[in-house]
C-alpha cells in the first residue's frame, strides 16, 4: 500500500465512524464517510488529472465533521460563521495528524491544508475545484431533502452563494443535473440574481 492508498484507507476508517447515516436507493452509510467518497469522485470528474494534494483534499475535506455540530454553537449568523472557520481549522488539523501517520511530510500536509481551509478560492485552480466540488456534492447528494425544510427566500439565498462560489465549469455541471421541478424553479431564481 503506496501512502496515498494508506492515507486514503486512514481517512475512510475515520468517517466511517460517523454517527450519522446517509439513505441512498435504500443502502445505509455513514454520512461523512459517503460524501467524502462523492467529493472525491467530482474531483476526478472536474480534474482527471488532480494531484495528489487535490485527492487528499477530496477525501478529509470535512473530516470528523460530526464531532462539531452546528448546534454546540449559539444561533445567528455570527456565531455560523465562527462554526464554519473554527470546523474547516479542524479538518486541515485532522487531516495534516492523518497524513503525517500515512508518511506524508509537512510539504503535502501545507498544500492540502491550503485547499482545505480554501486559501485563493477564484485564484488557486485546485481550491475552485474542491470548491466546485462540493457545490455539486451538495447539489446533487443533500439538496432534495433540504430545501423543503427550509423558507423559499433562505433556499435562494444560500443557493445563489454557492453558485457564486463556483466557476463557469461548476455552473455547466450544476445545471446538467435532475432536480424536481420545485428544486429546479428555486435553481432558476437564484441563477436570476447572479
């Protein structure tokens, strides 16, 4: 087993020990653990030729993400965004401890690191493409069963943001999927203001 196989194998067995289970065609996983793998797939699919950075990223991009749950924090936009800063730190330091088991020096742990905590998003390729990535994880894996629990004007919002995280590649990608025809008309309202 090469080191990138052993970090991967490493990666996996951690987010298999989410709590939280993910129902796909009435199969079962664990949640994080499933969406890494689909990450991981979308990355390939944007960049057959991805480095080994970009892969390790794909794979620990939210790590352990169960072990900080949006509800330890207070409610309210600020005590969000301080959640979503103190959680990305979290996954680069989980996977950097991670990567160093598999053999990785501190040269690929930085750079993963790097697209982890999504240094340059628009500037660095590799950060828009996990970025890209995980708009289209989210799009096509999660975004059916949220926007129904969710206002019509939060579901736009917090689409418009992601489509403003993506390029025009991610944008194509986003627009080849299926939705339902709600979840496609509120697609549409978001697209109108970008």
């Amino acid at each position: 087993m090469n080191k990138l196989e052993k970090a991967f194998t490493l990666f996996d067995a951690y987010n298999k020990k989410d709590p939280n289970i993910f129902i796909l065609k009435g199969k079962t996983y664990p949640q994080e653990y499933f969406l890494a793998l689909r990450l991981y797939e979308w990355v390939l699919k944007l960049e057959p030729n991805a480095s080994e950075e970009l892969l390790l990223a794909s794979r620990s991009q939210h790590i352990g993400r169960w072990e900080m749950p949006r509800n330890s924090y207070p409610e309210g936009r600020e005590a969000y965004l301080r959640w979503r800063r103190e959680l990305a730190f979290f996954h680069a330091e989980k996977s950097t401890a991670l990567m160093a088991e598999a053999g990785f020096g501190t040269e690929t742990s930085s750079r993963v690191r790097q697209i982890i905590l999504k240094q340059k998003i628009k500037v660095d390729h590799e950060v828009q493409t996990i970025e890209n990535a995980l708009c289209l994880v989210f799009l096509q894996f999660q975004y059916e069963d949220f926007y129904p629990k969710h206002s019509p004007e939060k579901v736009i919002n917090i689409l418009k943001k992601s489509l403003l995280k993506m390029d025009r590649e991610g944008h194509q990608h986003a627009l080849s999927l299926k939705f339902s025809a709600e979840g496609q008309n509120y697609i549409n309202e978001a697209l109108k203001l970008i």
